[in-house]
C-alpha cells in the first residue's frame, strides 16, 4: 500500500471564461518550433545507435538490468568517453571503487567528476554546484529522500527520485541517465510508472557467463526501439562488437549433425548466428524441451509443425535447443534454421557448411517470407556462405543473388527434399 498526496484542484473550472485569459493555446502544427534537437554523441558507437543517435538535451534516460550485466561499467566509460563534465553520482560504490574500475578500463576523462552519495538532494545539490553536461545516477534503486518516511527501494522512493531527476534534466536541459535494478522475472525493479515517466529505456541484458551482453530500447521517444548494441566484456571493460556474426560462427565446428545457421535481423543489421539442436529420445516419460537464445514456446509450436505437417514422430523425444554466444533472438526469421537443426540432428545427417536459412515457419507448415531478406543474403556472402533457404513467397528468384545461390522453398517438405534428399 501506497500513500498518495493529491493536489486540491483550483475551485474555477479550467475552462471558464474568465481562465482562458493566461489558459495554453493550441498551436497549428506547422507553427510549432522545430527546434533541431542537438544530441550529444556519447563516444560509444553501439549505445548511440541504440539511442538513435545520441543523448538528446532534457532526456531522462533509464538503464535496466541483472546484477552484475555492466551497468556500471558501459555508465562509467560514458562518462570517461563524453569529454565534457560529467556526474557520475554512485548510492552503490565508493568513490576509490569507482576509481579503480576507471583505472580497470583504462580510459582517464579528465571532465568526469564523481560523488558517492545516496541523497537524492545531495545529489541534485551537486549537480547544481557543478553543472554537468550529463548527470547519471547508479542506481534509482538506492536514491532516497531524507523527507520521505519511506526506505530506499521502494516504491514510494523511487517515484519520488525519479520525479526529482525528470524535474532536474527538464529545467537545466541536461540529459539525465538512471540505473535501474531488475527483479528476477526480468521486469525493472520498481513501480510501473518509472517506465511511464522516463523518455528512454534501454535494458542490458545477456548471460554473464556468456560471450555478448545486449543493449536494446525497450522505449525510445527520440527513435526506433529496433536497434541492437551488442558488447563483449572483457579484462578492460565492455567493447562494442563490430563483427558478431564473424566472431559467433568462427567457433562453428564441421561436419557435426544439429547445426545450422540462420539470419535474424535484431535492428537495422542482419546476423548470422548458429542454432545447435539436439534430438535424443526421452529417458523419462515426458519428453523435454529446453531453450537458450530462443523461446520454448516457438519451438514447441515448431515441433508440433514437423510433427503435424511432415511426420517426424518427434512427441517421444527430448528436443534440447541452444542460440550460441548467449545471444537472446525474438526474430521468426530464425524458424527454418531451428527446423534444420532439429532435423537434422534427428537424423543425424549435418547440414553443409555454406548453407544458411532465413525464413518464418507457419502453423501449416508453409515457410513464410521475411523483411528485409536481400540485406540478410548479402550478409550471409560476405560471411562466405554460398547458399541461403528463403521463402517462395518472398518473391525472389532462385539463382545467384551477389554471389550468393538463393534456394526459395514454399513447405517444410521441400526443405526436407532440399537437405536430406
Ligand atoms: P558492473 O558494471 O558492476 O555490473 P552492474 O552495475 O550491472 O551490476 O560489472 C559487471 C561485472 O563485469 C563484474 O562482475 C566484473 C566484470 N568486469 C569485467 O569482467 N571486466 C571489467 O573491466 C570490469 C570493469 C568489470
Ligand atoms: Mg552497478
């Protein structure tokens, strides 16, 4: 349960007469000033272009994620790349910790002033000392107010501080930038309406014990939420990655049943990435169906398809799915590949090295045609893959499209043809 003050409305009806005097006008559009938004480039390539294109002025930007992802440390090398003033303002390690994770980086931002402190007016009164051209705060979780009865954390806290940075970044025009925590079942810590009020979430997420952390917008209201950042962790901090597809299928091991590559485009830019099926039958009676990078909803709606449509008696087997290098991928596009794997490891036949797939896999078995698909092939021949599996539907013709052979099938049946013969 939450108090709640609620501001006594004026007793004269916003509407009357005699208010309309000082009361807003409607403007036409057109007249309204544009008013070019300067967005301030952040010196990281891949969190850039999540943001679509920078840190817009007045922003109040909000960073979710586990424990432990790199919150901290992509916030920390903002601030030592930016080159201008900057608060770091951390409720969560001291100044000397935060020091020696800069050292840890190995970047020196001379502009990049630091503050351990969990006051949200101790903040906020820094900030005013300051100046900033960026504020960021780690983490909305442990920002308090002394005036609140309520402890750090909760929810009466946190909307009251994230209130606080949202008046600040609108009335100094400096973008502000929160760290919010992540409960385990994956959603921010903390009320709902945090989300409502900021104008950017962005959430990092990826396993910590594997290659690639992804940064994307949940909500962005200065661009697209279709972007992907995608980082490596290393000794040194988080370096973008320029080449994931290379560096994902450079591990790919030959000649080994379960395998296939397909291309799903997270954002603007095609990826290959490898699925690793394996088909065994069930040592207990009810079979299992595991997924890591993909969801098990998909694939068991894509099992009951190979099932239905082609007779693979697939009901008594354990179906183990794995998106390798952590990558977590929601685009359909990746359906024909997990169908190939599957099958091919319940035949145990691999798939060529060359092949790659990119189409969605219907109810009824047809393969349903993608966007973006002629991007997607030339990816593909960049990476050396000589072959790529789409839909009929998608309109292209079989042939060699740059270099590439373009293979369209319409059902799961004529790639079954196509693979196993
Ligand atoms: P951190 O940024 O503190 O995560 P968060 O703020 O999201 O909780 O750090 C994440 C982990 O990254 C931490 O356990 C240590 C590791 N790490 C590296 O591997 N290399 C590095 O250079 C740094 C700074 C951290
Ligand atoms: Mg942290």
């Amino acid at each position: 349960m939450v108090e709640e003050v609620i501001e006594r409305e004026s007793p004269t009806a916003a509407w009357s007469s005699t208010g309309s005097a000082t009361g807003s006008k409607a403007l036409p559009l057109a007249d309204v000033d544009r008013h070019a938004e300067a967005r301030k480039p952040t010196g990281d390539r891949e969190l850039d272009r999540v943001l679509g294109g920078g840190l817009v002025p007045g922003s109040l930007v909000l960073l979710g994620g586990e424990p432990g992802i790199g919150k901290s440390t992509l916030l920390l090398q903002v601030a030592l790349l930016l080159g201008e003033k900057v608060l770091y303002a951390s409720g969560e390690e001291s100044a000397q910790q935060i020091r020696m994770r800069a050292e840890r980086v190995g970047l020196n931002g001379p502009g990049c002033h630091v503050l351990s402190e969990v006051s949200t007016a101790k903040i906020l009164q820094a900030a005013e000392h300051l100046q900033p051209d960026v504020l960021i705060v780690d983490s909305i979780q442990t920002a308090h107010n002394p005036q609140l009865d309520s402890a750090a954390g909760s929810v009466s806290q946190i909307r009251e501080a994230a209130a606080e940075f949202l008046r600040y970044a609108k009335a100094r025009h400096v973008p502000v930038i929160l760290v919010g925590h992540i409960t385990k079942d994956g959603h921010l810590a903390g009320p709902k309406v945090l989300e409502h009020m900021v104008d950017v979430v962005l959430q990092f997420e990826g396993d910590r014990h594997h290659l690639f952390r992804m940064l994307r917008a949940l909500k962005n209201r200065f661009g697209s939420t279709q972007e992907l950042g995608i980082y490596q962790m290393d000794g040194q901090g988080l370096k973008g990655v320029a080449n994931p597809s290379g560096l994902l299928l450079g591990q790919r091991e030959e000649g080994l049943s379960g395998s296939a590559v397909g291309i799903p485009s997270e954002g603007m830019q095609p990826l290959l990435v490898e699925v690793q099926a394996l088909v065994s039958s069930a040592v207990y009676g009810t079979p299992q169906r595991s997924c890591t990078g993909f969801d098990t909803r998909r694939l068991n709606m894509l099992l009951a398809v190979l099932e239905k449509r082609c007779g693979f008696r697939l009901g008594a087997k354990d179906v183990f799915l794995n998106v390798t290098g952590g990558l977590r991928v929601e685009d359909p596009a990746l359906d024909l590949a997990v169908c190939a794997a599957i099958l091919s490891s319940n035949s145990d036949i691999p798939i060529a090295q060359g092949m790659a797939f990119a189409a969605e896999v219907g109810l009824g078995g047809e393969i349903r045609p993608v966007h973006r698909l002629e991007q997607r092939i030339n990816e593909a021949g960049k990476l050396g893959f000589d072959t790529v599996f789409c839909a009929k539907q998608s309109g292209v013709k079989a042939g060699k499209v740059n270099g590439v052979n373009v293979v369209p099938v319409k059902r799961m049946e004529d790639l079954v043809g196509a693979l196993f013969g």
